[in-house]
C-alpha cells in the first residue's frame, strides 16, 4: 500500500486505491478513512506498521505495498467480521476487530478469573452515559460559563492567536514551536514548525485540510468523522459556542483520575460528542468518534492548566490521543481578539519538505 507519489489538490478528495497500490478490500473511501482504519487495527491488536509490513519499510515506502502473511490474514478477518454483520446485524458494525481482540494480536477464548474477579473500573470515555436526571445540561453550561470568568467575558472572546510548544510522536518526542489562530465562530489554523517543515492544519468554518509531513499526501482534505472532529476543536477554542452547536443533550457522570466529572454528551453528524467537566465546572476532556469501515475508533483531547487572558480562563496545555498517537500542545502566550487575516483559514499550500 505505498503511497504512489504526490497529487494536486482535487476538487473532491482523492480515494485509497488510487493513492495507494495493493489496496483489495478497503477500496473506495478517502485516504484520511483508509489511514482510520489502520489506527482502528493498531489498537485493537496493540500493534504499530511494521507489525503487520514487510520490515522493508523503515527504509522504502514502496514497501507498504508488500503482501505479507498478516496483510493476507487481515483481509480474511474483514472479510469474516463484514459477513457477521450483514447475516446478524443488517450490515450494521456491531461487531469490529476489537470485539475480539482487545488489545491482544490473538483473541482469548478461555474465561479470565483474573478479570473476572478484578475490581470494576468504569470507561470515562463510553459512548453509553450513566445518566444523571436531576441536573439539566442548561444548568452544567451555566457553571461552565462562570468558571470561566462569565458568560459576558466568554462572549465577548471572539478570536485569539496563541503560541507555545508541540511535542508526539511525528516529532520523536521533541518540542517544537506550534502557532494557532482561531476566530469565533469556528474557525481554526495551527502550524508546527517541525524539523522537517511547516506542518499546517487548517478548517475555515466548512472545510478542512491537513499538510504535514508525516501525511500520505502532502495536502489531504479531511472528511466525514474528521472534518467533524476539526469543527469540533474549532468550535471548543472558542467556547461561547459550543451550547448551541450540538443538539440532543444530555448529561451524565463519570470518574476520571480518580475525581468525578460532569458529562455533556451532544450530536452532530450522527455521532456522539463527550464533554467532561470537573468540580469547578472547567472542562477537563473532551471525547469524539469516527466511523470506519472497520469499527469506530475515538479521539480524546484533555485540557489544564487554565490561566487569565482577559479575564477567560483559558487551557494551556492540551493533549490530543487517537489510535495513531500522541500530540501535547504547552501554551506560553496568548492574545485575545487579535485581529486575523481571513486567508489564514484559506486552504493551505501543500507540505513541502525543508
């Protein structure tokens, strides 16, 4: 499945078998969902890359398109989980690669006393809210808002340019300098300055793109469960409007470090968007999904270290985990209502590396 060279931006986003060659099964769909889908294998099976490809890839791309024993298993088992679901589930994923793997390359099929009698620990991060009716979600945003310095201080924050440093693992966990601008009501641009070159994320309020380095493209447009999850970070850097921005709302509890939260679930596009605030009501997470061809896999951004720029208390530190990584954002300066260029939002120049 090596990625066949760089492509010019096109009208619509390009498709995994044509980026990519020896694509069989997972056909048809746009890269950015072909690249979930191998986060959804890494961490249902606990794997990385060269887990399941040839070894040669360290040093040729090429390679990925390299049939190994594991790829060929692969594509049985997709074919096996799809044919469950369309003769008991009317084609609906109920049953993915984590169903039965959990974390582990081979699926146990012998009861775990251990795990059986093992203490029960909550998921914070389930979809299924352990409902709490006696409070109203108006109620949790109301708190929110004050916790942040008032809801006519929130309101009136309508853009912001911040700068600090970046650290993951596209980065061999070195920090290096990140710049973002966002710009009510949701809109948002981040460059990292990597070694490597400038990587840029950017989502102008309807679109969405990404030109990093480490991408399988040099510019690659985000759809479905990612371009949501772009709107989404804008939408959350700019707080005022994250109430009216989701709809169906309902509140729960949860436990996260040991210390309870307030959970807001809401929807948008279908799936379901997790807020999590702690006892001061400053949110503390927030949790997301993306649907695969292969299962759901979630996105878990945690905010702290809260600070004053004029009068809002705002994050200073983020940090961002999917199936395929870990990025940390440490914030040294922001500045509120900074006035910002409409074409930093603008569809950003391909990755071109230093």
């Amino acid at each position: 499945m090596a990625a066949q060279g760089p492509a010019a931006p096109a009208a619509t986003p390009p498709l995994s078998d044509q980026v990519f060659k020896n694509v069989q099964v997972l056909k048809g769909i746009p890269v950015d969902q072909f690249m979930d889908a191998m986060g959804m294998f890494s961490s249902s099976l606990g794997y990385d890359c060269s887990s399941c490809h040839s070894q040669e890839i360290h040093t040729d791309r090429a390679a990925f398109a390299i049939t190994t024993p594991l790829i060929t298993r692969a594509r049985q088992m997709i074919a096996m989980m799809n044919g469950i679901n369309e003769a008991n589930f009317g084609g609906r994923p109920r049953v993915t690669c984590f169903t039965c793997h959990r974390t582990s390359p081979t699926p146990d099929d012998v009861p775990s006393l251990a795990a059986q009698y093992a203490d029960l620990v909550d998921d914070p991060n389930a979809m299924a809210l352990v409902r709490d009716r006696s409070t109203m979600p108006d109620q949790v945003f109301a708190k929110y808002m004050q916790a942040l310095g008032g809801a006519q201080r929130v309101a009136a924050l309508t853009s912001f340019t911040a700068r600090g440093m970046y650290g993951g693992f596209n980065t061999g966990g070195a920090d290096v300098p990140i710049e973002i601008n966002a710009k009510a009501p949701n809109q948002r641009m981040q460059i990292v300055h990597a070694p490597d070159g400038d990587n840029v994320k950017t989502y102008d309020g309807r679109k969405a793109w990404v030109a990093e380095g480490w991408r399988p493209l040099p510019l690659m447009e985000l759809t479905a469960g990612n371009l949501e999850g772009a709107r989404i970070e804008a939408l959350i850097s700019i707080p005022a409007t994250i109430k009216d921005a989701f709809t169906g709302w309902q509140v729960g509890s949860a436990t996260i470090d040991d210390k309870p939260v307030q959970v807001l679930q809401g929807r948008s596009g279908g799936q379901p968007v997790n807020f999590y605030f702690d006892e001061a009501g400053l949110l503390v997470r927030n949790v997301r999904w993306n649907r695969t061809p292969v299962g759901t896999v979630p996105t878990q951004v945690d905010f702290s270290d809260y600070r004053d720029v004029a009068g809002v208390k705002m994050p200073h530190k983020i940090v961002i985990t999917w199936t395929d990584g870990q990025n940390t954002l440490t914030l040294n300066q922001i500045q509120a209502n900074a006035a910002i260029d409409a074409a930093r939002f603008a569809t950003p120049a391909p990755f071109r590396k230093k």
